[in-house]
C-alpha cells in the first residue's frame, strides 16, 4: 500500500496542493481535513495514527521528542519533517518520491527528513 499522508497545522499548504497538483492518487489530507489545527503535538500524532497516516510537518525541534515518547507506548506511520527552507518545488518532488518509492508499511515508527 502507498503511503498517505496527514499534514500538521504548521505544514504549507501549498505544498499539501502541490503534491495534489501534481498527482491527484495520492491521499494527503491537509490540517483542517484531519482535525490537527489547534491540537497539541501529542495528540496530532495520535490523530494521524488512528487514521493511518504518516504525518508531514515542518516542526524539527519538537516533533522529534514527541514522536519518540509516541513510539515508546504505541506505533505510529511514521513521521517526516520538511525543512522549512527547501523550496516548495523540491519539497513536492521529494514527497512524490516518498509516495512512488517507499510502501506505508517502511516508515511504522520511523522518522525521516526531507530533503531526502
């Protein structure tokens, strides 16, 4: 199964667009879609692991923490953090190969950067 995506509330959304732009089979629910706006890390990964979804956020200094204190009581589909100083471009390029390259199963309870 392909990965799908659940992007936190501080992710640009342009590039949950782009991503949609530029291959519409890829599910990636934005902020608002997966009732992550306003929600406290802990729980945004919590949502995105009860919906199956690897989540996508640009926040590198406290995603990591939490995610690690995630993964000691629970599995989660993982987590990737994009440098929020990668242009949009690249930052849609490499989630694309993220979706093309990997299955969803790779990234249980892995965290990963982009760029790749």
């Amino acid at each position: 199964m392909r990965p799908r995506f659940q992007a936190d509330a501080d992710f640009n959304h342009k590039i949950v667009r782009g991503v949609r732009r530029r291959e519409p089979r890829v599910d990636f629910a934005n902020a608002h879609e997966g009732g992550v706006v306003d929600v406290a890390d802990p729980v945004v990964l919590s949502l995105a692991a009860a919906a199956g979804r690897i989540l996508i956020s640009h926040d590198r200094k406290t995603m990591p923490g939490h995610f690690a204190d995630f993964v000691q009581e629970r599995d989660s589909p993982g987590v990737i953090i994009v440098s929020q100083n990668l242009d949009i471009s690249s930052a849609i390029d490499d989630i694309l190969l993220i979706w093309t390259a990997t299955v969803h199963d790779e990234w249980l309870n892995r965290i990963g950067v982009v760029p790749l």
